[in-house]
C-alpha cells in the first residue's frame, strides 16, 4: 500500500451538502461502510459544536468497530486571546476520544483581519497552542488550513508561516484547503510545490468542484508533492460538491498504479456507493465517474460492432476494477452489432441469423421513431425480442377492456378509480381498484384481476413513473411517452409505452411491466 | 472576442446520453438557445445516418434564424475503397447545406486495424479524399481525430499523419478526440503540444469525463495551445458525458480572461441552461459548477454575518457574471428581494408593505416546499400575487364538480370524455368534452362549460403540457407536477399545478391558465 491518507470528510463537509441531513444512524452506517471501503481516515463531525456530532463519536466508541479506518474529529483552533487547555470546544476534541484531531485554521490575511478580528500573530498563537496542547493530550494532529489557495495570493509569506507554525508545534499534516473552489491544477500544483519545497510539513490536499476540477486539482497537488488527499463519497458538499474520493482513489490506483486501496475493496467502490445513497437519500448521479449506473454503458451504434472485437478499445478501464460493468444500450443510433450485443446480455445468440436480426432492427428504429426509447427500458426490448426471437407466443393474458375514471368535488381531492376486464388462466375476471391517481389505480385493478391465475404478481410494486410529452407542437395533440420502473422486492425493471393518450401510454408500460415480471420468475402460461 | 471556438455538440454528442432522446423540435428549440447564448458553432446531427438528423437540417434552414452560429453537420470519412464522391453518406452531408462539417476519422493504429478493417494507407486517403472532396464542394471542413490521444500512445508517428493529411487537404481544425475519456491533464498536455509543434493544424480538443477531468482537460489542452473547444451543455453525453461547455467557457473567460462571449450573453448561461434541461427533461444538475442551483448556496453557521460583509471572500466569482445568485439557504433574505422585484415586475409596488412581503414569502416558500416552482410560472405567480394584494377576490367562476374517464376496448384507442360542472354568470353549467387524452378532454369540458359566461375564451389553446414525477421524500407518495402553457393567438403564459393525482394537478394548471387568460384581457368577473 502507498503511505498516501486517503481521508473522507463525507460525514463532515459532505453534510453540508444542501438538502443533506444525517442522523447519527446515518452517519454510523456511512462510517461503516467507509471502513469496509478501506479508506484511511473517516472525519466523523465536529464533537462540541454540534450535539448530533458529539453523539456520533459516543456511539462510534461501542458501536463501530472499525478495521481499517481511523476515526477523526473536526474542530477549530481556540479562541483569540485565551488558552486552547481552557476552551470549551477544543476540550470537547480531547472528550471524543478520537485518535485524529483535525484542526481548522486561518491562512488567509484577510480572513484573519475581517471574520477571525484578530491580530496575524495571535492568529499564529492560536494555532501553536491548540497544536501542542493536543499533542500533549495523545492526539495526531491534522490542521486545515482554510482559503489557503486564496490566502497564498494575498500574502504567501503569511500562510506558508501558519503551515511552519502548525509543523513546529507538532502537527501531522497541514492539508490545504481551497475552500471557495475556485482554483485551477496549474495554480494548485505551483502553490502545493512551493509549500513542500519552503516547509517541512506534510502537504494534504482538500478541494472543491467550484471550477469543475475538484478531481484535477487534486491529482495537480498529489503529483506537486501532497501525500494526504481529502474527499467526499459521491462528491457531496457544499455548493457545487467537494472533490469526489471515489474518483480520485480510482485515478491515482488505476491510472497511476499508486496502490492506495486492496484491489478487493476497490471492487466493492461502486457497490458502495450507491450503497451510501441509500443513507443519504440523494439519488445516484448516472453519470459519475467510474461508479455511475452509465459510467460503462454505450449507446452509439458506430461503437458497438467494434466493442464485439475488442471491449479494451472502447472502455478507459476495465469496469470490473471498481465493481461497475460495461452496458449497452439500444437507441435508434443503434446499429445490427448493438443488438446483437444486447441480445448476448439477454442470453440470445442472435449472430447467427442476419434476417432476425434485421427484423429487430427495423423494428427497433420504426418504434424510436414513433417515441419509444429502449435505451431507458430494457424490460421492455427484452419482451421484443423475446416476441421476434420465439414467433408469435401464447399471451399470459388477454386484455378485453378498461377504464378509469378521475372525479373531484369542488376542492376535495380527486380520487381514480380502474376497472380491467381480462381472460387469464381460462377464466374472464372483472377487478376495480382505486388509487391516487389513474396509472396507481390501472396498476392496482389490472394485478387484482392476474391474482387468480398469477398469484406471484403479488408482490410486484410500481416505484417510478415518468412522463415525457414529445414534440408538444399542439400541447395535448402531441405524443406521450410513459416510463415505469417495476420491483419485485429484490431487483426492478423498466418498461415503456408511447401513444396519444397518457393513460394509454400508461397501460402499456404497465402491462409490459407485469409481463416482464412473469418472464423473469419464470412462471408458465396458465 | 477571442478567436478560439466555440463549439458545442449538444445536439450530436449530448445526445448519445443515455435516456435522453431528442425530437427535431427539440434539436430545433435546443439550436435557437445556443444561438442566444453566442456559442460559434452548433454541431446538429449526423445526416443521412440517422433520418432524424436529415429532416434536422432541413428544418433549421427554414425554421432557425441563426445570428451567431454557424452550423455544423457530423458524418464520417468516405468507406474504405470508394470515392468520397460516390458515397452516399458524404453526399448527405453535401445535401444538409450546413457551412461546415466535422468529420470523424481514425487515428489510432487499432483502431484502423480492428473495427474499420482496412489499411493504414488507406485510412489516410479516407481522410485526404474526404476532405478534399468537401472542400471542394465549398465547405470549411473541421476534422475529428477520434480516439486521438490513446492512438498517440499506441503510434505517435501515425497519429501525427492523420492530423497532416487532413491539414494538407484543406481541413481548417483537427480537433484531438479523447474518446473513451480517460485521460488526465498533463497528458492532455503534453500530446497536444506535440500536436501543436509537429503539424500545421489549428488544433482542437473534445472530452469525455470518464476521469472526472474532462473541464481540466479541456483547460489543459488550451493552455498547450488549443484554439478550439468541443463540449454540450450540462455535460450531457455517453458514459459520464461530454465536457461542460459552459463551464470551460466561464473558467476561460472569468478566471482566464479570454472573450469567448459576449458579457451580457455569458449572463443568461443559468437560464439558458436550464431552459435546455427543459426541453430534454434531463432534471437539472444542482451541483454543476457556475450554473447549478446550489452553485453559489451558502449553509449559514459559521461564516453568514462575515459574508455579509464581504461576500467575495467566500465565493470564487461573482454568481451575477453567469446569471446566477448568491443564495443563504437559512436566511430569507434573497428569497424577499426576489419576491419584491418579481412584484415590480408585475407592476406591484411591494417595498412599502412588509408585512404583505413576508406573508407572499412564506406562501411561495410553503408551495415551493411542496413541489412548486413558480420561475417555470409566471402566470400563476402572478395569480397569487393577486390574491394576495387584493385580499379575496371574486372568482370568475366556481367549480362544483369535474370527471374525467379514459377507457378502451381490445386493440383500439383509448378515449377521453370529462364531464365538467361549474357556475359562472349567474348560470350553472354542466359540459362534457372528448379529447385524446384526459386533460385534452377536460380543457375542451371547461371552456365550452365557461363559454356562455366567457365567450372571449374561445381562441385560447393550451399549446404545451409537461409533467415531471418530483422525487418522494422518505415515507412520502410521489408528487406529480404539471406546467401548462396557454396560447392567446399572440402571446402565452405558462400555469402549475401540483398534486399527488396527475389530472388533479393538470385541472390546477388549466384553471390557473384559463384564469389568468381572463385577466390579461382585462375581462370584467361576470
């Protein structure tokens, strides 16, 4: 392993993510997952300042156990003109019991003068006091040093001397902070050098994606010398986000080869990723870097009929790496090999016969044309191509009708009711079920009508709909485009269905849904 | 202004996101806002691969009045053993009429081998014929030297020869394609210096984001002497998507001081932004540099009385520069100065009145908790507003009771039919409509309903209808939200409505929208 710190402040400045809240629990899930991840450091919050924050670091004593990580507590430097043994908020660092102590202090003139009001040499005080008095209590002590980027600018003499201070009263690292974000690689990577080379510290590196070079500035910084990067899991934080670590982590392993994590633990990256989006409740970004859900999937149909020869040609990485895996995707920008490909992944050997092939395709493209999009609803391709590949098969049922009805009175809400006429496993069964709006309540008649035949269909669940009106020239007289996204409890699908009328639109994505769900539990016609 | 290019391929590249599917009328709506925004070329498509983009091109000679942008049409090198002149595909690029055309070519050594299956040599007169062909056909020629800087890798010399054969023939840019993503700003760097130094090319760069690095690598590759910058809007593309246009543009232009746009066109970035994640219902991305919702959001706590103070110490640029806001997520502050100026706006005077200040606050922020998001419309702000600077006014009408029923037989069509009962004019009126769909009915129920009452709402037209499922909080149903635009023959508003049920947060929007309709005419309540 590189001695370079991997250091996550997910549960610190990631929090400050706007519409983030974490409980403790939360904040003890994410840390153990972190743990299993491998990072080096885990800044668990700032114990004192926050009550939620010092429960946390209460709790992580009985109830982490941690493997890997070092746990961290956040707080500032003592206040001006005391002493950091007597102030409040440093003691509540010692009380956490955590090993690391990361201190935040100012290495900015300005900032020293107008938010701090103090003088630069108590500033400089602050910080040698509240080092040593908690290096003398046992602690390893990491200083930030905030707005440094900035600061440097300001008056580089003044903050290359907080980082001296910090060192020479005992500090481990003294990570620099572009708290604004507004830094580009070429200026972090001349200010990490000169830090390095004017000063004995150990240089950390701590960014933000203000610029969008959240993850650049921190690799200009690891190659200017930094030996400690900071980062937020999925790139949480304030404003535009801090860097995201994952991202990072990757760069350097993979690109790199600097071996910062077990390759094991690197293959669960993406696993736990998402994994924390589940905690945070922020829904995952698709497109991120390595652990995004498209991050390895390809659309062009141009791509496809080479990825057949050579995947390596076409992915940066092997997405294996960080647990992910290449995808392809069925667009009208599809060629033959791409379903091809895709008919592979549905465990179709279609290669063998061009004209079913051909068939798809045409297929394929005339419905694109008509709105449908199969890149986001591989349940329903999957049905398609199950109806080219085995002919004309026997239907798990027969739609006869159905109706919904939506009705309000003055300012009461409205409510929908279904009605679905059906023949399933040789009976006709009339249902009717209601719900808050006409697709819930399609959705609940149309399963209350299969439960006879299909009693499986039980414990399927509609957990996304969404809605797009094509080429609304008209308004309504346009054509709508209905996604579902259906679960059985363990896995989900999408399916799709396009018509004039939303309700229809609906039905039909609705019905494929259900569909789909007998496919894949393999039941049988009845 | 800068002569470097601007050249955005939202249209071609973004397009290859995965879920996103655009229409002509989107591709169209999308090219009239990068022309706003003052971009230098618009990439539009692939003609004659994909019928779409034919029709594209067709359209936007009649349809689009482009005042900065030139456009641009995408296609490949001729096939291996033709004639450029002889190739359909080149042909369709000819037929397309746009000023210039991008070309993607090979350069790299497998590539050539593998999935193009020819000959070096013969790659190179692809190249060489092609543009030849092109040029003489009286078209300025930019070429795309796909999978560049991997191909570098694999074969300087090689990679190199492509770039001088398309130079040679006439192509006026060779843009260096980082195709699969994957690499990091110094050796973005160091390859496009080469390029620079070793050929005559004005070179250009396009990337991908699969490091997370595409805005630095973009950067990186100007600062070696790049004079042309590939990238979409919000990123959009394949995998992790294209390079952030609009953020290199505003690095470039605010930290780097390069005129890529005009200042007063680089103020409309935020709403241009969002304006396009409307028209391809990619929510926006809150977190995206410079343009992003949160981009300028500050958590209060530590720092709120010192930005108050000196805001520029705690952001990286002024937010005013790309049409964005500075935003205190605790304090009201910015929420009132918005209220107040968007009353001025609507000719209400509301800085003498705090009180009705705060109350129309706390009634937006209460709405907008719920789902609302009255910047997307303005005619139901106003309507509030209404209501609450005159008190309770008289409504136009009442409504008693509305239904709407969707049913279908078999095979067929499904069919609308609302019925609507309302009291306007003294009168109640009871009315049924039939539409394609229930909210097509219910417009057709309600205004034929309002017809004796309100004849003057015989020409409105509802002329767009857009629905977005709102993420659910945790534990919370779904919430559907519906914006509606109405016509007038000369001018249209756009009305919200949010509810849990689709038609009743539709019915919402069409009363808001047929009411503001009385209004604006200056209709007397009868």
């Amino acid at each position: 392993m590189s001695d370079l710190h991997v250091y996550d402040t997910t549960l610190r400045d990631g929090a400050q993510q706007e519409g983030l809240n974490l409980s403790v629990a939360d904040k003890l899930a994410i840390a153990a997952h972190l743990d299993e991840l491998g990072v080096g450091f885990i800044e668990g919050g700032w114990p004192g300042a926050n009550p939620k924050d010092t429960e946390f670091f209460a709790r992580a004593r009985t109830e982490l156990r941690l493997r890997n990580a070092t746990l961290a507590a956040f707080g500032a430097t003592r206040r001006a003109g005391g002493r950091a043994a007597d102030d409040p908020l440093v003691r509540a660092l010692v009380d956490s019991q955590a090993p690391v102590v990361t201190l935040v202090a100012k290495s900015h003139v300005r900032h020293v003068e107008s938010a701090l009001r103090t003088t630069l040499e108590e500033n400089l005080e602050m910080v040698r006091d509240t080092v040593s008095f908690l290096t003398a209590e046992g602690r390893r002590v990491f200083l930030d040093a905030e707005h440094f980027f900035d600061g440097y600018a300001a008056d580089r003499a003044y903050a290359l001397e907080v980082v001296s201070a910090a060192m020479e009263s005992g500090a481990e690292v003294v990570a620099l902070c572009d708290t604004n974000g507004g830094m580009l690689p070429g200026q972090v990577a001349d200010v990490v050098a000169d830090a390095v080379a004017a000063t004995s510290a150990r240089v950390g590196i701590h960014c933000h994606n203000d610029t969008g070079c959240a993850v650049a500035n921190s690799m200009a910084a690891v190659d200017a010398g930094a030996t400690h990067v900071q980062g937020t899991i999925n790139g949480y934080g304030e404003r535009t986000g801090n860097a995201d670590l994952l991202t990072v982590v990757s760069n350097l392993q993979i690109k790199r080869g600097l071996p910062l994590l077990e390759t094991e633990r690197l293959r669960e990256a993406t696993r736990i990723a998402h994994s924390i989006s589940e905690v945070t409740n922020v829904p995952p970004y698709s497109r991120q870097p390595y652990v995004g859900a498209s991050a390895f999937a390809h659309k062009a149909g141009l791509h496809a009929s080479a990825i057949k020869v050579d995947p390596d040609l076409y992915q940066h990485a092997d997405p294996g790496l960080v647990g992910n895996d290449m995808r392809m995707l069925v667009s009208d920008m599809a060629g033959r090999a791409s379903i091809e490909l895709k008919g592979r992944e549905l465990g179709y050997d279609l290669s063998g016969d061009p004209e079913l092939l051909a068939r798809v395709l045409a297929k394929v493209k005339d419905l694109e044309l008509r709105g449908y999009t199969f890149d986001a609803a591989d349940a329903s391709f999957d049905l398609l191509l199950r109806r080219e590949v085995e002919g004309t098969t026997q239907a798990f049922f027969d739609v006869e009708s159905w109706r919904v009805i939506t009705d309000a009175r003055g300012a009461e809400d409205a409510l929908s009711e279904a009605t679905v006429k059906v023949r399933a496993g040789g009976q006709r069964v009339v249902a009717t079920g209601e719900g808050n709006g006409p697709v819930n309540a399609l959705d609940h008649a149309l399963r209350q009508a299969l439960a006879p035949a299909y009693p499986e269909l039980d414990k399927l669940e509609l957990i996304d709909f969404r809605v797009r009106i094509l080429d609304a020239a008209h308004g309504t007289d346009a054509v709508t485009r209905v996604l579902i996204e259906t679960s059985d409890g363990s896995t989900s699908w999408e399916t799709i269905g396009v018509a004039g009328n939303i309700i229809e639109a609906s039905w039909e994505a609705l019905v494929d849904g259900v569909t789909y769900g007998l496919v894949r539990a393999g039941v049988p016609v009845r």
